[in-house]
C-alpha cells in the first residue's frame, strides 16, 4: 500500500462477506456497493470520482473482474482501470488446468472447495451454478459496443492453487470483445500464489505504471 501512497494514489480497502457468512452473489453485491459508495462520496473523501481503479488478488482478483464487468453492464462508468492477480475465472475447468499446468492438482468440483462454499454447493454436480459465479459469463453478456475500462492481468507460472490458465482464459475473452479498452497480460515465470516475485519492486511499478498511465497521479 505505501507503494501506491508514494505514487500519489489513494488506497480504500474494500470488506466483503465471505462465504461462511453469504453465498454468491453476496459478495459481488459488496464490493459493487462499496465502490458505488466512494464514486458517490468522493468529494468528502477527497479523491476524484473520475480516477477510481479497482485491484484484487486471488478470490479478489475474480471479484475485481467480475465487479468490473457488472458495474460496467449497469452503465455505471466508474471504475477506470482494474488490476486483476492470480484470480480463479472458470471454477468448472480449474481442477483441468491445475492439472495440465504441472504445478499439482486441485480439487474445486468437491464438495469442501472454496470455490463450493461460495454458490453453496459442490461444482462439479452444478456446473450451470458455478458458472453464474464465473467473469466470464459477465464478460459475454455485454453488448459488443459496451466500452470496457484497461484491464491488466498477471499470475504467477508456478501457482500451486489456481493455474497460470485461468488468467489466460480472462485475457482471451477480454481480448475477443469489440470495445475492450486495452487488456494486458503478464505471466511471471518465478511466481507462485502471492508473495515472492508479487512483492518485487519491479512488480508494484508495474502495476504503479500501469495505474499512472490510464488515471494519472499526483505525482
């Protein structure tokens, strides 16, 4: 966050209902409302309603694009640019590309998964469910002429949780939608699930960069 602060950006860190305490779309509903909130009070925030980025790393990265994809559905131009980190995007093919990735396996379609707590019931026997819950859907609802906002993507190679594939399924849907506003993805050979090559200085600029350049800072 001080990163971010030094760039001259102001940082809100959005609360959710997990899915111990709400199913989906509980969750999608909090974060839409949150950031509806800060564009309709950002004068007493002091931040400029025009500026507003969203950014979220792993269940937050898939709430980041699928937030995105719904606010923008709802006409509601807010979020100029969105950060998504390592996110899980199709909970049907996740456990296929765990395994083709060679990092391990996974076990999403069971009934324990997080992914299965958050619809309520086990993946791999509500398959249309799961999908309800996906970006992607989001994604494909939108007329062609719908402006999406700069979209930037990156995940680690050697995630042992969600596969460097998920990522790559955003992009391409993303990429294939007439009036996306740029989408860019970045596969960071040595990263993992968070930590590690997320942490280096090199990393953060280039989420910094990216932010600078669709928002501006003040800096």
């Amino acid at each position: 966050m001080d990163d971010f602060l030094a760039a001259g950006f102001a940082v809100a860190a959005i609360n959710y209902r997990l899915s111990g305490e709400a199913i989906w779309p509980a969750q999608l509903t909090d974060v839409t409302r949150a950031v509806s909130f800060l564009h309709e009070n950002a004068t007493d925030f002091g931040i400029d309603p025009d500026r507003i980025a969203i950014f979220g790393q792993s269940a937050g990265g898939h709430l980041t694009a699928t937030s995105t994809f719904d606010l923008t559905a709802r006409g509601a131009n807010i979020i100029r640019a969105a950060v998504v980190w390592f996110g899980p995007v199709d909970f049907n093919t996740m456990d296929d590309d765990m395994a083709a990735s060679g990092q391990g396996s996974s076990d999403t379609d069971g009934p324990d998964s997080p992914e299965s707590g958050l619809i309520g019931a086990p993946v791999g026997e509500n398959p249309e469910l799961a999908r309800s819950a996906s970006p992607l859907t989001f994604l494909e609802a939108l007329p062609d002429d719908t402006r999406l906002p700069p979209i930037l993507i990156m995940h680690g190679a050697k995630d042992p949780l969600i596969a460097a594939r998920q990522s790559e399924r955003l992009h391409d849907a993303i990429a294939t939608h007439p009036s996306n506003g740029g989408i860019r993805l970045e596969i960071l050979a040595e990263g993992t699930h968070g930590g590690g090559a997320f942490n280096e200085p090199a990393t953060i600029q280039t989420v910094i960069a990216f932010l600078a350049g669709e928002l501006g800072s003040d800096t």
